[in-house]
C-alpha cells in the first residue's frame, strides 16, 4: 500500500502530464489568479510533475516572488531564476513552517494514503493569511454515454481495472468529494470548493489522459493486446463520449 502507481512504470509519464495541463491548467490558473497572486508571492507547489503550474506561477509572481516545487522525480522540473526545484517526499519529509503564501497540490493528495496528515503539514507551511489549494479527482461519475455495447462494457472493465490499482496503491478513489470537509477539518478559514463533471470525447485531453494511464500500467491491465488495441482506438476515436472523472477543486487560507 500507498506506492505511488505511476512511479515505477518506466515509461515516459509525458503524455500524462500534456494531458493533466491541457485539461486542468486553464482552471487551476483562474482559480489563483482570483485569490490575488501576484508580484512577490512565496509559494510552494507540490508534486509539480511537468512544472506547467510552477512556471505558470513563477511568471506570474516575477520578479520579486518565489516557487519552490517538489516532487519525488524530479527530471521533468526546470530551475529557472525564481525557482527552486526540490526532490522531496510530502510524506515524510519536512517543509519550513510559517513560509508560503500559496501552497498548491493537484492530483498528489489523491495518491497518498497519508493525506490528511500531508493536508495538515501544507497548512503548517502557510504563513498565516496564506492560501491552499487543491485540485483533485473524485474518479467514480465516469460512465460511459456513447460506444457500442460491447466497446462500453470493454471501457467500464478498463476503468475498473484502474481504480482497483489506484486503490491498492493508495489512492482515495473520491477523495475529490472530500476535499472542502478536509480544509475546513484541517482548521482552514474561508473554504470554498467547486466541482465539474464535463464530457470527454475520443481524443479530447481527457480521453488522452485515460489512454495514457491505462498505458502506464499495461502489463498489469487484465486484458488481450486486441482488446488493449481497442480500447486506445476508442479513446481516440470523437465516436467515443464519456462522462468524466469529476474536477473538484477547494481552497481555504490559514
Ligand atoms: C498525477 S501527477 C500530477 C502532477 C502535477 N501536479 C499535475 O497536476 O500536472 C502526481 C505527481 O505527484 C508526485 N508524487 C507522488 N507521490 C509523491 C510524494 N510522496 N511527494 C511528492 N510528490 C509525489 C508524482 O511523482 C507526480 O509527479
């Protein structure tokens, strides 16, 4: 338990991470830029992956701010002049207290069996006043709403297949429905949280983003190379209509 699925695979993650960026950055961006960040900010992003919200945020906080942003891999992270790149485990590494005006984590709590001990530790890093943010899933409204019968019932078995392994390894399946309880649990103020399911088409990013995953863990999907084959092309092909993971986002400040 609570080894992160998709650290291990030896593939390139990659495709994952164009896919989380083209289909959650947009709202991630808005929902900060309401919280006033700005010119000066101190702020961590945890896990940050691909780096897209890091750089967004170091831009945005240039030129007299600061990102610093951990992950357990490290290779895709860019140091740049204001920002800090820290291979760091959220678990059971520290973070300086009292330090950041922004925290911000998307997708990582998810994975984590320790996630409220780790939600704890991200609001003992704020100063107080400073904000944290998460985006996160709650995986179970994905249903399929156009495929043929049998393509339906062979993209059910995959997301089945998935959410089993997530939850072997860790992962809260709807833990994108707790997140709000969480910050106000946490002793956050002025929590507010928001949740989206949309619909995802074949080779829209969401979709990719399926296709990816379920690349990832390949050899331990219980499937033929044919029905494996089929289940890309459906995630590729506009014919293909599901609904989505639900997006749930919240923050709060301390
Ligand atoms: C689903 S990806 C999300 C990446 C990025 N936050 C995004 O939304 O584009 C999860 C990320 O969390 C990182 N991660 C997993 N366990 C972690 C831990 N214990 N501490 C820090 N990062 C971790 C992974 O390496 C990966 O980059």
């Amino acid at each position: 338990m609570g080894t992160y699925l998709f650290g291990d695979s030896g593939e390139s993650l990659d495709p994952k991470f164009d896919a989380l960026s083209s289909l959650l950055d947009a709202g991630t961006f808005a929902r900060v830029e309401q919280l006033g960040v700005a010119d000066g900010w101190r702020c961590l992003e945890v896990g940050g992956g691909g780096g897209s919200v890091a750089n967004w945020l170091a831009d945005v906080v240039a030129p007299s701010g600061h990102v610093t942003v951990t992950d357990i891999d490290v290779t895709r992270l860019e140091e740049r002049d204001n920002v800090t790149v820290l291979e760091h485990d959220v678990v059971s590494n520290i973070l300086p207290g009292n330090a950041f005006d922004l925290v911000h984590a998307r997708l990582v709590l998810f994975h984590l069996p320790q996630r409220d001990a780790v939600l704890r530790k991200l609001r003992d890093s704020l100063r107080p006043g400073g904000w944290l943010v998460l985006d996160e899933f709650d995986c179970l409204p994905l249903e399929v709403l156009s495929a043929a019968p049998d393509d339906a019932k062979l993209i059910i078995r995959v997301k089945n297949a998935l959410l089993t392994l997530l939850q072997h390894a860790g992962a809260e399946l709807a833990w994108g429905a707790r997140i709000e309880r969480a910050l106000l649990d946490a002793g956050l103020n002025d929590v507010s949280g928001s949740r989206e399911v949309r619909e995802w088409r074949g080779g829209s990013a969401g979709c990719r983003l399926l296709a990816a995953t379920a690349r990832l863990v390949r050899a331990r999907l219980p499937l033929t190379d044919d029905e494996f084959d089929r289940y890309l092309e459906l995630m590729a092909s506009p014919e293909t209509v599901v609904s989505s993971y639900a997006m749930c986002s919240a923050q709060g400040r301390r």
